[in-house]
C-alpha cells in the first residue's frame, strides 16, 4: 500500500499553503544555485601551486598562534583584574 497520487497531491497542497508560493520558489532557486555551486566546484581543477598551498596554510597558522596566545593570557575576564 504506497503513497499514492491524491497523497501526493495533498502533501503537495499543505507545503504550499504553509509556505506559500513565493517562498516554495525562493527555496528552490536557492536549492539549484547550491546544485550548481557544487557541481562547479566539483569540476574544477585543483590548484597544487606552492602559492595556493600558502594561502591555505597562512591562515590556519595565524589561527594557531592566536590560540596559543589565548592559551597563555587565558579568557578575558572583561577587563576585571584577577586576584
């Protein structure tokens, strides 16, 4: 026993008048951009350059060093000396 098609129908008429027409489309166009975003992406060549490599490990050295200096200075305690 499936889900036939006046359940289908009827599912499909509760989501529209929940979420409405304008809002149902702006989802879906949303939806296809992420498609297409990720299909693209995924087409890409992958850039192996040394400078590539180093804007992406630029980053997440200086975000290493910054926990580190968080580590050694602790949380800010928001300007209330420790006693």
């Amino acid at each position: 026993m499936g889900i036939g098609w006046p359940q289908l129908l009827l599912i499909a008429l509760v989501i529209l008048v929940l979420f409405g027409r304008g809002r149902i489309s702006e989802m879906m166009g949303d939806f296809g951009k992420g498609i297409s975003s990720f299909k693209k992406g995924m087409s890409e060549e992958v850039d192996d350059t040394p400078a590539a490599k180093a804007q992406i490990e630029a980053p997440a050295q200086e975000a290493k060093a910054a926990d580190a200096k968080t580590a050694e200075t602790g949380p800010e305690t928001g300007g209330a000396a420790k006693s």
